[in-house]
C-alpha cells in the first residue's frame, strides 16, 4: 500500500522558487539540461536489456555522469512508462538519485486535462514527498492556459515549475501552433504566442517559475512572439545538437530572452555510450558556457 | 525486471479492428461507457482509503459493476498516476480485470509527444501482453495530427483505437480550439476541425478505429465541423450526467453522427456509491437504449 502523496504544506520561501533556484543553476553550473531518453536503440548501444531494469541502469549511469557537471537532468518519461509499473519503479529510484544529486529534475511527461485530473497529475510530479517527485514537469495546454490553474498553484506552492508546450520543433506542429485565436483573450495571437502570453501573466521578475518549451529550429516571428514577452519566462529548448540545432544560434533564435533558456541535449550526449557521457557532458558544458560568456 | 512489451505481430483481421468491435458493442450493449475517476472524495464516499489500495479497490469495484451492464470503460489514469509506481501497480490490476471481464477498455491517459517518445507511449498502452494493454487510449495532437503518426500504426497493427482531444467541453479551451489555421493543409479551418479532418483520412467505413473527443456541451457548429465529417470518426464524449449534458440532446450535438458516440458517465455513476453504482449503470444504459431507440 503506497501512502498518500499529500503532506502538510510548507509554503516556500521566495528565494526557494523553481525559478530562483533555476537562475541559481544558470549563474552556477550553466544551461545544459541532460536529456535521459533511453531509447530502445541506445540501450542496445550501451549493452543493456531492453527491460524496467535496462531503463533503471541507464537512467543511473546518466545520473552519475551528469552530477557535478550540468544542473539539470530531464528524464524522458514515456521510455519509462513502456514498462509499466515496474518502469516507473526504475524511474522513481532515477528520480530520487538525481534529486539526491543536487540535479535540478525536470520530468518530460507532456501530461494536460481539465480540473481535478490534471491537479492530480501535478500532484504525483510536484507534490514533496511523492513518489514521482521532480523539480518541474512539462504539461500540454491543449485545454486552454486556464486549465492549468490547479498545477500552477501546486507548483507555486511547493516551490516547484512548469514548462507549457508552445512552439515546438516539429514541422507537422506548426499548423496547429500558428493557427490564430478569433475570440477571447489573445484574439489575433497565435496559440503559442496565446500560451507565451498567458504564461507571462504568472511570472514575476526576475525569472518566474512556469515556463514554456520553445524548440531550438523555431523563428519566433512565424509565431508572432517577441522575446521581451518572454523576459521573466523559462524556456526550454529540446533538440539541440540532434534536430540541427546550433548552439551558437542560442541568441539569434531567443534574443534578448536566451539568459533563460535551458538547452537540451540528448542524443549527441547519450550516443557517446557509458564511457563517454562524461566526457560528452564536459564538452557541451564548456561550449554553452563560452556562447554565454561571449 | 519487467520483460519487454514487444512481441510478435499478430496482424489483426478486420473483423477485430477496434472500429469493428466498438460498432459491436454499440449494436449489443450499448452506447454507455462508465468512467472509473478515483476522485479523492469519492474514495472518501466509498469509505476507501486515499492509497494506490483505494484506487485498486475503486477500480474492481467499479469493474464488477460495468460488466455484463455496460460494453466499455475508461479508467482516469491521472487518479492512479498520483500514486506513482504502486498506483500503476494497481491500475494494471484493475485494467486486466476489466478486459477479462469482455468490457473495452479506454485509458484516458491524453499522452503526447513526438517521434519515438509518443511511440513509446503507444507501445505502452497499446502492445498486446504490455502490462498496462488497453484497447484504445486518448493522446494529444498539440504537437500536430502528423506527430500520431506511429500511435495510428500502432493502433491498426495490434487492432487497437486512439481517441485524439478536438473539442473539449471547457470553456478555458475555447480560444485554442477554436483558433484559425493559417497555413498548411487544413489553413481557413479551426484547430477543433484540422483534427477531425486529420483523422478522417484515417478511418474507413462503416467506423474507423482512430476516434476523436468532443465533448457533450460544445456546438459543433462553433469549431465550423459538420456531422458528416465524423460519419466513421468514432468519438468519445465525456461530460454526461455531470457538466450539465443531458443524454437527449445527443442528437442536437453530434446530429447524423450520434450513432457513433461513446456516451461517458463518470461522476453521475460512481456518486451512487459502491451499492448504488450497478442500478445506476442500469438506469444509464436504459436511458440512452431509449434515445438510440427512439
């Protein structure tokens, strides 16, 4: 019997947001966020089975290279939850070894809904003391920005963040994410510009705690976003050094909004195999920290 | 260690396509599908603990009650997720019990993703001997109708169904849903209508396997959809008997498609409490007999 995931509150102090602890990563280890995808092909690379167990060992083994080299780990969940409930066993022992690790854990599950389903979706990721406990999670806003009211003060209240999909990197997305709102708030905006807006609206200076996923091959223009709307917003970056994406294009796709940018790399770092993840770390760390310093 | 989801194809005849059976049921049992949300206080009501042992003992329960009544369920996995691993645990438990029991199981999970991570998703959900099989699942084409490109294969290769979000029934997403494409192959349609055109391509009659969610409050006529494009589109309409829908104006909402509708019930049913649900189903599905009847 697994204990209820609800604890007393323990409201957190400013300076303990997801985003001030966020900023606090970027000033002190850098941008790069680990991407723990284990992919059936790369299990296969790193001579593990392709089982709960392969998934747990090859969640650890990224851990382990990425702890005290980047901040941020984000876990790719549905690779996980292939397998079931023994696949989110494995994947709550990766949880608490990053956390355990000082990593900064952002849980890729894209979940979304209405009411009291998606509360109780941002009560397993972000509830302290849960199973599934990360720092943030990705969430769909395909129900509206407004259905996230219930993980947004969730996340607020424990200290804990959000990424909203907005402008993502694939081609199929871009119909649905530039398509423009006729009614309603954001009438004249494209829904990600809608969510970028919207979003902003729960952020304070200087760096809030509910951010959006921006793709690293988007033009902000095709979707009508300047990036002073994006000044106090996180920003999450899937896709670099895999989908084509250039580290030095950082400023030129995010402008003045690329200090708040996590950078995610997963593939170019996984594909180096157990014995050279580190290595592979090291190197896209001293090369975001050198865009950054320029 | 869990063992891999993956088996072979066993390439399913057309008769036991999930189009196919859910015609099946509809014709047999019915149009009723009872939802199985293990909502906090009705764990309370049920005098169940808040644990992954309620929301095993809610679902059996809930199950028990379904079969030989109603022809489908759709357990509400954000209620199990809160859990973590244990409550995937004990959703395994009551998802094998409900496809033993001969009922069709839709997890309403509304994953989404890209590529090879709502792959996994699919293979997680949809893979035949997987610990958490379902027969369909509901996903999220925020990403683009494009990115469910390999869920669809999925679903057609093991004979299973996907239910895409299109209309939902809250009025947060009425900006969204509503919002115009500007571009691409569905440009001048609202993001609601670009995905029921999408899908359509991939249904063939009588009823296709790939469905879409509209909810039971919309007008179709707001999205700029007509009935006609939904002639094989099965679609999944939650919100009956508790977001204010009444089950006769299903033909006033979904007009010449309404044959195709999975009427969902959740909080109407499962607030009679663990002796009232099984005459509260039967009130149910006696109430929609009369109007399909009729």
């Amino acid at each position: 019997m697994t204990a209820t995931p609800r604890v007393e509150p323990v409201e957190p102090s400013p300076a303990s947001s997801f985003g001030a602890r966020l900023a606090d990563t970027f000033a002190t280890t850098g941008h790069l966020c680990v991407g723990i995808d284990p992919h059936e092909y790369l299990l296969g690379q790193w001579g593990l089975p392709v089982t709960a167990a392969g998934v747990e060992r090859f969640g650890l083994l990224a851990v382990e290279a990425a702890a005290g080299r980047a901040g941020i780990v984000k876990p790719q969940v549905a690779f996980f939850e292939r397998f079931g409930s023994g696949g989110f066993a494995a994947l709550e022992t990766v949880l608490a070894a990053a956390r355990e690790a000082g990593l900064l854990v952002i849980a890729d599950v894209k979940r979304g809904d209405l009411g009291t389903s998606v509360e109780a979706y941002a009560q397993a990721w972000l509830t302290p003391g849960s199973a599934l406990e990360a720092d943030a999670m990705t969430i769909s806003a395909y129900q509206g920005v407004g259905s996230l009211a219930a993980p947004h003060a969730i996340a607020e209240r424990f200290g804990k963040g959000l990424f909203v999909l907005a402008a993502t990197s694939n081609p199929e997305s871009v119909g649905i994410q530039t398509a423009v709102h006729t009614r309603g708030p954001f009438s004249g905006r494209s829904v990600a510009a809608g969510i970028v807006a919207g979003v902003r609206e729960w952020n304070s200076e200087p760096l809030g705690s509910i951010g959006v996923v921006i793709g690293a091959t988007v033009s902000l223009d095709d979707y009508g976003i300047d990036p002073s709307e994006l000044a106090r917003t996180p920003i999450l970056a899937p896709g670099f050094g895999h989908q084509g994406a250039a580290v030095d294009a950082l400023r030129s796709i995010y402008g003045a909004a690329s200090g708040n940018v996590v950078v995610s790399s997963s593939r170019a770092i996984l594909s180096a195999g157990p014995n050279g993840i580190a290595a592979a770390i090291d190197s896209q760390v001293q090369e975001l920290a050198e865009v950054y310093a320029a």
